[in-house]
C-alpha cells in the first residue's frame, strides 16, 4: 500500500473527470489508512469536481479508510460552500471533528 497523495490535475471538469471517476476505486484500494487528494494544481474546475471529490469521500470511507483534501484553492472551497458540502470536504482532525488549519493560496487583491 501507497501513502502518496493522489495528485488532481490542473483541470477538473465534465470533459476531464471521467478517467479520474474510473481511476479513482483503485487509488483508495492503494492508498494506507488515509486517502489524501491533493487540489493544489487545480486552477480550471466545474460543479463536477465537487461531484468528484464527494465520491472519492464515499470510496474512501466504505473502505474504512479516511479521506483527507489538501491545499484546496479558495475559489474551489467558495463553490463548495455554495452547495452547502464545504464542511464534507475540508480536513478534520481524527479526533474531534474539529477543522485542521491548512494553507491556502494567497491571492493578490
């Protein structure tokens, strides 16, 4: 078993994401006990990439295992909250539930 964090690419929409959704039942059964997804290269996304990561989260814990998003960008975080899953996607501590700071990327105002 891997403890890498399975990288997204720099582009997560409708046209993109199929071959992630297909990869994604054997990057969990890979992965140790926590399954790390790492948005830091996303700069192009859509409500699929919400979708995405959502699924990932059901994989990732049907198979007893924890799911953890990392360097999510703002933007990606404000769609997110939009649909009301900001709460599903953002790491927390094992455990309390609270949030865990994490970095994001500065952007110039």
């Amino acid at each position: 078993m891997s403890a890498y964090p399975v990288r997204l690419p720099a582009i997560v929409t409708l046209h993109t994401c199929a071959i992630l959704i297909a990869a994604l039942p054997k990057m969990v059964a890979d992965a140790d006990t926590v399954v790390q997804f790492d948005a830091a290269a996303v700069c192009r996304f859509d409500s699929v990439a919400i979708s995405l990561l959502l699924h990932a989260r059901r994989l990732t814990e049907a198979s007893g295992r924890r799911f953890e998003l990392l360097s999510a960008p703002a933007d990606f975080l404000d769609l997110a909250s939009l649909y009301g899953v900001e709460d599903l996607l953002l790491p927390t501590s094992p455990q309390g539930g609270e949030r865990l700071p994490f970095s994001l990327p500065m952007r110039d105002a």
